[in-house]
C-alpha cells in the first residue's frame, strides 16, 4: 500500500497559465532602472535571456537555479553595487507580476485533506527558481500549506527534476523510505512521470499543461495513470 504522495507545483497544483515573462522581468528592471527607460527596456531583455538560458540547462542537464543567479548573470546590465532594498523592491515587483497568475487549483484542498484523513504523507516538489518563502507564502494564502507534511523547492537544491537527487530529497523531507510505496504527481512527461518512475514511484500524469517547446523533451514513459481533474485523486488510489 502506497503511504507518500508528493506533487508538482506548477501546471499540477496550480494550473497552467500563459504569461508574459518580459513583462515580469521589466517589473524588475523598472526598479532597478527608475530613472532610465531605455536602461530599463535592456535589463528586461537580457533578464529574459538569463531566464531562457538557465532553463535550458534545466532542461539539459537538471542544474538548479535561483533568481539571484538570473540577476549575476545580467550584471553587465545594472550596478553591481544596488542597494539591498532597491534589490529587494525589484524582485517583489516581479513576485506581484506573477502571483495572480498562479493560484491554488480549488479542487486542491478538499483532494489534499481527503489524503490526509487516510494518513498519507504528503509533499510538494517543484523545480523552480524562485525562494521558498514566495511559493508558501502563497500556498499558505489558499489554506492549503498546513495539508503537506513537506515541501521541497529546488531552488534549495542542486538539481531540478528528473534528477535522481530531487526526487530523494523530497521523499527524505515527508519522512518517505520506500520509493514503491510513493506516488508522484505531476504534468510533464519527462520531468515528473520520467523522473518519479526512474526513482521507482508510481506516477499520475494531469495532462493540461501546454509545455513550450523549447522545454519539451519526448520521452518514452508511460504512467501509471491520468487524472484530468485533482478532484479525481483519491479515489484513483485508494486501492494502490
């Protein structure tokens, strides 16, 4: 009998949404270059970039990355000496940018409450680059953060999904020994259901997500289920 379930963030526990990631980063860049539009329009440019570039190595060689690191890669672009607070204004603009674009799925809590009362451990693990505190500042703001026993980001980490170690460290941080008795959660093939099955979980696919195809990598898994709505959970594996 399965006794861990854990979940992706992104695309699984908060749906997938389309969003304009320059405009995020010029949130940033308007801070840190008040005064100077142009300056400004630059930073965003190269702050994107950074961004892509970064992911990519997500992509390639699971490397984890925080926004600090995306800023020390654009320093051409701003003064190496800003001032903390400018920093910090600039990157809680950009945290106001993105938080209306990922809420908590509603199905989320009634699903993850339903877990609980059948004494599951649960976890979140998400690559991400952004700092723990912004994702459980927001998990906490839709009551949902309590429910789960752990949460690993990977900012935290040195490797994203589908990396071996990831995995580990979230089933290490909900008390989990036995990757078979585990479930994972996710919306990519290759990250989530690739990586959890390699670890060897079992593995739900929810397959909404509209991955971009820089980020695509084909893969050949296969689930061990699909749910299209969180809803659906519990009852799928009450059984497992």
């Amino acid at each position: 009998m399965i006794d861990t379930v854990i979940f992706d963030w992104g695309g699984t526990l908060s749906p997938w949404a389309t969003v304009d990631h320059l405009a995020g980063w010029r949130r940033v860049a308007d801070v840190l270059h008040a005064q100077d539009p142009e300056r400004a329009a630059a930073l965003a440019d190269a702050l994107l970039a950074a961004d892509g570039a970064r992911w990519l190595r997500v992509r390639d060689e699971h490397r984890a990355f925080t926004l600090a690191e995306v800023l020390a890669d654009t320093a051409a672009h701003h003064p190496a000496d800003l001032p903390p607070d400018v920093l910090a204004a600039g990157m809680a603009a950009h945290w106001e940018y993105w938080r209306p674009h990922v809420p908590t799925d509603p199905e989320a809590a009634p699903m993850l409450a339903a877990l609980r009362k059948r004494g599951l451990r649960l976890g979140v693990l998400s690559s991400t680059a952004w700092p723990a505190a912004w994702h459980e500042d927001l998990l906490r703001a839709d009551g949902v953060l309590d429910l789960f026993d752990a949460c690993v980001w990977t900012s935290d980490l040195e490797w994203t999904k589908p990396h071996p170690a990831a995995f580990h460290a979230a089933m290490a941080a909900v008390g989990a020994t036995d990757p078979a008795r585990c479930v994972y959660v996710g919306d990519r093939l290759y990250d989530d259901i690739s990586g959890a099955k390699g670890v060897g979980m079992r593995a739900v696919h929810v397959p909404h997500s509209s991955i971009p195809a820089v980020q695509y990598v084909a893969v050949d898994v296969t689930p061990d289920a699909v749910v299209q709505r969180l809803a659906d959970l519990p009852a799928l594996i009450a059984d497992w």
